[in-house]
C-alpha cells in the first residue's frame, strides 16, 4: 500500500514501513498521519506482531521536518497539534507521542538521519544502522528546538553531555559512535541492513505477544519511577498498566512454563 509517501508491507507477521518522499522523505502534515495511519495497522492487527521502519532511499533515511512548508506559511504554531492541520494524532511523524503504539518497532536506518528523522528512530524500540550511517540534530541552527524527541530522548539514551553537545553544536554523530554509546543495536554492511533487521523481528515474533506489549508499557513507565516504586507496580493488580494486566492473568502466562516443563516450544494464542 501507498498513502502519501509511506509504503507499508507484510511479511509474515512483520509490518515493514517504508519512507518515500521525494529526494530526502522530508515529513510535512500529510506524510505524518500517513505514518501515523501504517503504525496503526501495526497496532491493531492482531496478526502484526512486529513493524520495522525504514527508507527507500539509500543514502538518506529522513531529513526530518518538511522545512519548505513550514516556510510556506501552512504551518503555524498553535495549528501544530490540530490533527486536520498540524501533524494529527501520534505527533511528528506519527510517531513521536504515540504512546498507544505497543508492539515494537525497528530502525532499520541508512545514510543520514537528520532533525526530525533521528527523533523518529529515537521513539523505536532498537535501531540496525547500515555502515555510513550518521545522525544531526541541525535544529539549533534552524531558529528552534528539536521537541519532537531530541530534547526529551536523547539525554535519557546516552550520556547527557554528549546528547546535549551534539544538540549544541549540530555535529553529526557516526554510526559506528552512536552503537559505542549504546545508541545503535548494531551496524552492519548497507546490502545486509533489512535482512539483519528481518533477522531481530522474527526473533521478536517468537515471544509471548502479550509480554513483549506489556514490556513496552512497562519500560515505558518505569522511566519515572525509582526502583523500588517500579518494583511495586511490577505486581498483579498494581501496575495500573491494562496490557499488564492482561498479560498476567493470560493463557500464555502458564503456556510458557508449560511448555518448557514439557520440552517443546510454547505455542502463543495472545490471549
């Protein structure tokens, strides 16, 4: 399927969602609720289990924000969130605070992954970077902030000097350094980018559904609590987490143990 430069396509249980706009998938309004619509079928089919995001084009994966718009007077500040006119439900490319979003998602990312389209990788669950792969946050020079996750992400996912550094200056960081920060799952040569991606999403796909949502869910509001207020919420009835709920109480819940007491491979119903 197309919907205004976003192509989307199942393999297996694999939702693979592909950028394509024009030279440097610069995201405007219509190309993010068109992501938003894709992680939407990622979300809802109970057959998807795993979406893995990616370019078509091989030497830039996003150039972020549609700065050509904005210019063009279409956009306007108090209009951002407005989803008829701003970028609609998920934020920024969809993406962005799409918190309803539980199923993982893969970056599988090559060539330059600038502003806005290194703050949608940061909003994925794991990131496969081809070799010469690079990440800029220019936004600074731009006249604005990177909000759409540079500023809230990045300093949670590595050393907060360096995150604000690179913002700071608007330096491109290397793959091969973003991986050294733990930024980066791997990277790996461009020609076997989506076959190592495929490779991590169907190993995701073997695990309990049910337990990989809630682990989303779960990490997801652990990143405000201490310790041990996470450890109390990690109980039966306290989570306050519905997909954690659900997954406690769930047929798959004893499936696993079963079928490791008796040598086989667990067979998963999501229920």
């Amino acid at each position: 399927m197309n919907d205004d430069g976003v192509r989307t396509e199942r393999r297996g249980r694999v939702l693979v969602v592909t950028m394509d706009r024009g030279k440097a998938n610069a995201i405007n309004h219509a190309m993010s609720r068109a992501m938003f619509r894709a992680f939407t079928t990622l979300q809802e089919d109970p057959e998807l289990l795993v979406g893995i995001l990616r370019s078509a084009n091989p030497k830039i994966f996003s150039g972020g924000w549609d700065l050509k718009e904005v210019a063009s007077g279409i956009h306007l500040p108090d209009d951002y969130y407005d989803p008829e006119i701003g970028h609609g439900r998920g934020g920024f490319a969809g993406l962005a605070e799409n918190w309803e979003l539980d199923k993982p998602l893969i970056a599988a990312v090559q060539g330059a992954a600038v502003g806005g389209g290194f703050e949608m990788i940061l909003a994925c669950d794991t990131i496969i970077a081809a070799e010469g792969t690079y990440f800029q946050l220019p936004e600074l020079m731009r006249g604005f902030l990177p909000d759409a996750g540079g500023i809230q992400r990045l300093p949670k996912l590595i050393p907060p000097k360096v995150a604000g550094t690179m913002i700071l200056t608007g330096r491109r960081m290397p793959a091969e350094e973003a991986m050294r920060w733990g930024l980066v799952h791997d990277v790996v040569p461009a020609a076997a980018l989506m076959d190592e991606a495929m490779k991590l999403a169907e190993t995701v796909v073997k695990a309990a559904p049910l337990a990989t949502q809630a682990l989303k869910a779960v990490l997801r509001q652990n990143e405000n609590l201490s310790a041990r207020e996470a450890s109390d919420r990690a109980r039966r009835g306290h989570s306050g987490l519905p997909i954690y709920e659900r997954m406690m109480r769930s047929e798959d819940f004893y499936e696993g143990p079963r079928a490791f007491a008796e040598k086989r491979d667990p067979v998963w119903k999501g229920k």
